[in-house]
C-alpha cells in the first residue's frame, strides 16, 4: 500500500496499553507504536533483534536503555539500534508515541493472515 492513512487503519492491540500500525516494503519496514501505560515503574525487559533500528519520538518522554547506557528523551528525539544490541524503553509520560524504522523487514512483527 503507497500511502497509510492513520484513520483508515485499523491498530494491531498488543496489549490494553500498547498498539502498532505496520507499513513495509521488501527492506525496510515503519511502524508507529503508541503506549498509554506510563509513567511507567520500570523499564521493560531488554531485547536484541538482528534488526537495525531507527526510532523517532513523534510524542512523549521516556528513557531509553542501549546496552549499559540510560538516555532521557523528549518529542523530536531520535535513536538508532544497531543489530544485536540489547535495549528497552521506560515510558516517563502518559502516552509515547514512537516511530520504528526497522531493516530488513521484521517478519515476527507481520501477521499471519498477511502471508
């Protein structure tokens, strides 16, 4: 699909506080991940992907883990993951929103039914 309306998809729930809208190309995927759960007691659980990672904060606060570092982030903020690294996220705020830029194609994130 060329062009994601917002308003004409319809979010994947993970969770009561946690969804995702998914757009991808053959290399390279976005997807925009909204959290309501903050500010949130403690970090999630780390994780590594072989994924390389580009988030950009289009809402919220938040801490951002990579490795041993701790980064305190704000709206217009921007990070990178590079593959195999662990990290995770605190939310500080109420709501975060933040957009995934992921390469190759995260294909555990890509529903069954889209096969």
């Amino acid at each position: 699909m060329p062009v994601f309306k917002q308003k004409e998809t319809i979010p994947e729930k993970l969770s009561t506080t946690f969804e995702r809208r998914i757009t991808y190309l053959e290399n390279l995927m976005v997807v925009v991940c909204d959290f309501t759960n903050g500010p949130a007691p403690q970090p999630d659980p780390p994780h590594s992907h072989q994924h390389e990672q580009i988030t950009y904060v289009a809402e919220g606060e938040l801490l951002f883990f990579l490795g041993k570092e701790q980064y305190h982030l704000i709206q217009g903020d921007i990070f990178s993951v590079p593959s195999g690294v662990p990290h995770c996220i605190q939310t500080i705020s109420q709501q975060v929103r933040l957009i995934d830029s992921f390469s190759p194609v995260r294909e555990d994130f890509l529903r069954k039914d889209e096969d």
